[in-house]
C-alpha cells in the first residue's frame, strides 16, 4: 500500500487508485476519510474514520429527490450546483487538512462509486493530492467485518474474567497485555450504573469495533486473550450472537476480594472517577449536578428488582450520600448505599448465574493469583498492580 499522498498534477482521473486489501486496512488502523453524509456516517463507521462529507445531509436529500424525480443526469447537475464555489474549497480544504495530519489514509463513500470518485477528482485536480479509495466503499467493508466476525468468533481462544460486583475485574483485565475491552468498545461499564457522560457508539460502531479487535488476536498467532464476564447487553450494545457464544463456553477465572476491597472499589469507579468524567464534559457545577441525577436514575432503573421497600431504602441512602457529598465534598456516607447494593442486589443476581457456570471455572483466587494463572496456563502476559 503508498504510504504517502505525492503531488501528481499530470496524473488523469482514469489512473486514480483503488485500495481492495480490507485486512490491512484494519489490521494496521488506517486513517480513513469518510465522504458519506453526516446521517450515514452517524449509522455505522469505524474507529479509525472520520467524517468530511461531499454532500451534507441537506444536499444529499436534494439529490436523492433529484435522483428518484428526474433521474441520474440531473441529479449530478444539482450536486454540482449545491457544492460548488466556495462551499467546494471548504470541502476540500477539509480534506487536504485530514491527508496532512494522515498522508497514509484512504477514503470511502457508501459503495466506493461516485461520491468517492469525485472526491478523488477533486482532490487531485484542486490540491494536486492522489488518495486511494476503497474499491465497494463502506458496503464492502462492513460486509467483510460481518464475516470476519463470524468465522474469528469460532476460532478464538478467549478467557474470561468473572467475580462479584466490585471485585477489580475492569482492573485485572487492564493488566493483561492480550485482551478485548468490551466495556471500553461500548462506551459502557456494563451495569445499571455503567453509564458515561458521553453516549454509547452505535450498534454498527460497535460491532465494527469488535471485529477489529478480535481479527487483530487472531491475527497475531491467534494465542489466549483475556475478556471480562458480560451480560448480552453491554449498556444498551448488544454483544454479537457468535461471540456471546463463544464467550459462554470459553474457560473461566474467578476473581476474589474481600467486602471492604470491594466496597473501596466500587467507591472509586461510581463516585470518585464518574463525578470526575462527569466534571470533565460539563463543568465543576454542572458535572456535579448531571452525576447526582445520574446515580437516581442508575437506582430507579433497578427499582423493579429491588422491590419497592429496598428502593425506597437504598434510595435515601443515595439522597442522604449526595447532600454530605455536595455540602462538604466529603464521599464516605456513598459507603453505605454501595454496600447495601453489592450484598441486597448484585450479590443475589451473581449467585444465580455463577450457578450455570460451576463446569467452566478454572482457577479462583485474588488478582496477583490469577495474573499468575493466566501467565503461567496461557501465556497471557500481566503487568503488576500499581
């Protein structure tokens, strides 16, 4: 593949290039210039792409108007009309400014037709830029990232991390130098209390995601990778069949802490480090505000579970723990409404679905043991604890 965007003046459209090698394109995370419309782009991309559209949205549903009314032909005339001028610089300034930060990237529109070719043209003959486009666009690229998940979800070797609420499981996978983030491919921490401020990936996002990281492990001698124990849904991401499957008979490690590590555990993730994201995206004041509604809504969501007279409890807890919190900054009453949810509610659903894994379980122990483990019967290096 050229690794660089030379300045070809003399160069006809007809020697434009084509890029069919999908594998490589997603194994060495290359920088992908996205010309769809913001809506399409907004359904489904990946993780390496980023939008500088042709047409916007607006434009694109003129055309599409134009197209179905009055056919091709004059569709293209108003297209050339809509982005002409000055709107056409800007599009092209936009992409000269992507290809200098990624002189390595290539560039899609939905079926690698005219969007593409165009955009291609344009660069060429207004900034003497030659970029590859992927031959069948972004059509052809998720079809292929379908597939590969499929078949690469057969053949993988996954261990997966399991233990109670609170036991540091998102900790340990962090040490192992071969494992698949769920959770961070989501955007989500994989319970009722799981949520960032930003939003989720989409669907499509998310599956694309995967499939990478997945065709990546395979790729590299398709050796032992660590995952953390999920429900179907991460958030409201569905996990693919094939892979959930194959998650559900891989081998398991579980991991072990007492109460009080747990309960400190807890502390950090749902207080200290969401009100610091939270912070973060909206301001000190604002942040505060975003995460307190936050952690009420995380509880009402569970409100059926619990029953009425725990929510009502926990509830208060809650409430009494985000006044001291607000009124001194001091976080130790969030102690007791984290530790009644690990022992009345995550502990009781844990007990029920540890029971339909008993046969899988191949090794217990606290972290440092189970790092051990993994390093020892997989080859699956770990870091130390920091």
């Amino acid at each position: 593949m050229d690794k660089s965007h030379r300045v070809l003046p003399q160069m006809s459209t007809a020697e434009l290039k084509e890029i069919n090698d999908l594998r490589e394109l997603f194994l060495h995370d290359v920088p992908l210039l996205d010309v769809r419309a913001p809506v399409e782009f907004a359904e489904g991309a990946f993780p390496t792409a980023e939008n500088h559209p042709l047409i916007d949205d607006a434009e694109r549903h003129r055309v599409g108007l134009a197209y179905k009314e009055q056919g091709q032909a004059q569709a293209i005339v108003l297209g050339e009309q809509l982005v002409s001028g000055a709107i056409k610089a800007q599009r092209i300034a936009a992409w000269r400014a992507f290809l200098q930060r990624h002189p390595d990237a290539v560039l899609y529109c939905f079926r690698g037709g005219m969007r593409s070719k165009i955009s291609q043209q344009w660069l060429l003959q207004e900034a003497g830029l030659d970029c590859p486009r992927v031959r069948g666009g972004y059509k052809a690229m998720r079809r292929y990232l379908i597939g590969q998940l499929q078949e690469n979800s057969t053949t993988c070797r996954p261990v997966v991390i399991g233990g109670r609420t609170g036991v540091g499981k998102t900790r340990l996978l962090e040490r192992c130098a071969a494992r698949i983030d769920l959770e961070r491919l989501a955007n989500h921490r994989g319970s009722a209390f799981g949520h960032h401020p930003q939003p989720q990936p989409s669907q499509i996002d998310f599956e694309n995601a995967l499939s990478i990281a997945l065709l990546k492990q395979v790729d590299a001698g398709n050796r032992a990778f660590v995952v953390e124990d999920e429900s179907h849904n991460v958030g409201s991401r569905h996990i693919p069949d094939a892979f959930f499957a194959r998650m559900q008979t891989a081998p398991m490690v579980l991991l072990e802490a007492s109460d009080e590590e747990r309960i400190e555990i807890t502390l950090q993730e749902y207080v200290h480090d969401s009100l610091a994201e939270f912070q973060a995206y909206a301001g000190a004041e604002a942040g505060f505000g975003q995460w307190a509604d936050y952690l009420r809504g995380s509880v009402d969501r569970i409100r059926r579970r619990l029953g009425g007279d725990r929510h009502l409890q926990v509830r208060r807890m809650l409430e009494d723990a985000i006044e001291a919190h607000a009124s001194s900054g001091n976080t130790e009453a969030h102690r007791a409404w984290i530790a009644y949810l690990l022992h009345q509610y995550y502990d009781g659903m844990y007990e029920y679905q540890l029971a339909r894994k008993t046969e899988r379980i191949a090794f217990s122990g606290r972290a440092d043991a189970l790092a051990d483990y993994l390093r020892e019967t997989y080859a699956i290096e770990c870091v130390a604890a920091t």
